[in-house]
C-alpha cells in the first residue's frame, strides 16, 4: 500500500541531545513537508522540499535542520538550539502544484517527542 | 503573510447540521483545504476549493468567496465520530516557486447526543 510512514510514534530525549525524526514515502511525490504540532494549535510549517537535494526554510525552522538525498526520504533533525522540542511533529508529502489542481498533502501518522 | 481565522470550538447534537468558518488574508491565492484532524492522529483530507462556489461530497460540503477571502465548512447529518478538530489550510504560490500551506488553528468540533 502506498503512503507516508513515520517512525517510532513516541520518542523520549534528554535535554540537550540531538535527535533525528524519520519520514519515508512510497507515494512517488517530489514534494515533502515537515510541520509541528503543539496543543490547541494549527500546523506550522518547519521545513519543505520541492525536489531532490533541494529544500527550504519554513515558518519555524530554527532549531531544526533537514537533507532530502532520496526523493522517498526527508529526515527532521531536533537540535539541542530548539528551545522547546516537545511537540507532535507531522511530515508530510505531495505532487507541487503551481497550478489550481488538488494535489493534497497527505500526512504521516506523526512522531510525539518529549524532551525532559 | 497569512493569515486565517477560525472558531477554536463548536458543539453540535447528532443528526443536526454543523457550519465552521474560516476567512483568510492571504496574496499567491492558490486554494483552500479543509482537513480532519482526530486527537492524537494525523490530519486527513476533506474537501479544496479553488473557484468559488460549493463543492459538495456527501454529508461534506465546502464553499468559498475569494472575494470576501471566506470559506465554510458544512456537515450534515452529524454523526459522533464526526467529533474531531478541522483544520481550514490556505496553499499560496511562492515567488520562488513551488507553493506552501498555511493552516488555522483549527475548529474542535463536538457532536452530543
């Protein structure tokens, strides 16, 4: 079946540690995204990639940091520079549109990270 | 920049018809989403206008003005499972190229007996 999958669901990090959040696809989409999540809040928007060994700045991308190699995979790295890492992060994929065709993302099931 | 507003909370009663809105402010028009969010789950996609007018899909109907940068959302027939958060997204068009959504804080919804 094709989709988006990340992984692992929940991650528990100390204070200080990098850690990498992993976003797969088999969706052959060239576009990905990577938002975060915090309660009562929208979707805001940290880091995106149109193409290949392409990608840009979000809304909120300090603190975070991504590589797009493979156009199946778009890795989010929480760096210790984040000041507040815990939240439920969302990756997800898509056809670029600069038209006025649908090509709706289509989201992961999301990594919730707790950092203490 | 963007920006889109809508109501944080809604209760509606099983069987009753439910209209969440959502404006926006927003230049690269190129849009605008309406997805389902379920706690602790990811959102998933309902409806997109682009034009304006309704755009209806079973008990889901999604309407847009792009002249008053305003759409709405409307559920019939409410069910409890239709208990969830929905999120109003706006996709503009970057000067770069490529394009982007901005989402609302969403609008939780819940469905009473």
């Amino acid at each position: 079946d094709g989709g988006i999958t990340q992984s692992p669901k929940y991650l528990f990090r100390k204070e200080g540690q990098n850690v990498t959040l992993s976003c797969e696809q088999n969706l052959n989409h060239d576009a990905m995204y990577w938002y975060r999540q915090d309660p009562g809040q929208g979707l805001r928007l940290i880091y995106y990639s149109q193409i290949v060994n392409d990608f840009q700045k979000g809304d909120i991308a300090e603190g975070y940091s991504v590589s797009r190699e493979k156009k199946e995979s778009f890795p989010l790295t929480v760096t210790s520079a984040q000041k507040n890492p815990t939240a439920f992060y969302l990756c997800a994929s898509s056809m670029p549109s600069t038209g006025g065709f649908r090509y709706e993302q289509y989201f992961g099931p999301g990594t919730r990270l707790t950092v203490t | 920049g963007q920006n889109i507003d809508q109501p944080t909370e809604m209760t509606a009663t099983e069987g009753a018809i439910v209209q969440i809105n959502c404006t926006y402010q927003t230049s690269g028009f190129n849009g605008l989403f309406w997805y389902q969010q379920h706690a602790g789950e990811a959102p998933t996609f309902l409806s997109y206008n682009v034009l304006d007018g309704l755009e209806e899909k079973g008990r889901f109907s999604s309407f847009l003005s792009r002249s008053k940068g305003y759409s709405y959302l409307l559920l019939k027939e409410l069910q409890m499972k239709d208990s969830a958060s929905y999120l109003c997204a706006v996709r503009v068009i970057l000067t770069g190229g490529g394009n982007k959504l901005t989402f609302g804080t969403g609008t939780q919804l819940k469905v009473e007996l």
